[in-house]
C-alpha cells in the first residue's frame, strides 16, 4: 500500500544516547511508557530502534494523530513521570526530539518482521 498519508498525522523523532552499561535501565523504563501510550486515542505507532554501531544510543519513531495533544496532554500522563524522573543519569548526552509532517506511507504488504 502507497501513497498520500493523513495529514493530520506527525512523526516524532526521538534520539537517546544513554551511558554505556545503563542500557538494560533504559529499556525497562521506555518500555513500561509503550505498554501504557498504546491505549492512548492520539496515538497510532511507535518503533523502538537501536544503534547496531552504539548499543547505547536508542531511538523511537513515534507516530500521533494530535500535536497539541501530544504536548498539552500525552507528555503529562502520570504513566511518563518516572521515565522522565530517571531519564536524565541514564543520559550520557541530551535527547533530541524533533517533529516530522507525514508527506507519504508506503509498506510492503504482509507481515513486517
């Protein structure tokens, strides 16, 4: 399937490099946020992705139908307040987070692996 995607969709692109040996802490508290954010409304997908060159550096592809939803009300959901809390000793250098429209979607059809 190809073509125009919504555009009242937006990426977020999150990278995170986390000190060497925390990765296992880092994991445990990113993917405790991805049990609950998927049973959010704006929500659509996110893919948690690490470095094959860094095996501390992560990044997470997040797909929201909202942007001020995501700012106003997703960022401030109880279920993210310890994430944030540890986040920064788990940092060996800032996040970044920066946002994308969606211009097109294609996907191969059949199961992703």
């Amino acid at each position: 399937m190809s073509g125009p995607a919504r555009t009242d969709q937006f990426v977020l692109l999150v990278t995170v490099p986390i000190r060497p040996g925390r990765e296992d802490e880092y994991l445990a508290l990113v993917n405790a946020v991805n049990d609950e954010m998927r049973h959010e409304p704006a929500f659509v997908s996110t893919l948690l992705h690490r470095s094959a060159d860094d095996p501390a550096l992560f990044m997470l592809y997040e797909t929201w139908r909202d942007r001020d939803d995501f700012f106003a009300v997703q960022m401030k959901r109880p279920y993210r307040a310890e994430y944030e809390a540890k986040l920064p000793d788990l940092l060996r250098a800032p996040r970044t987070m920066t946002m994308f429209e969606i211009l097109r979607a294609d996907h191969a059809e059949g199961t992703v692996r």
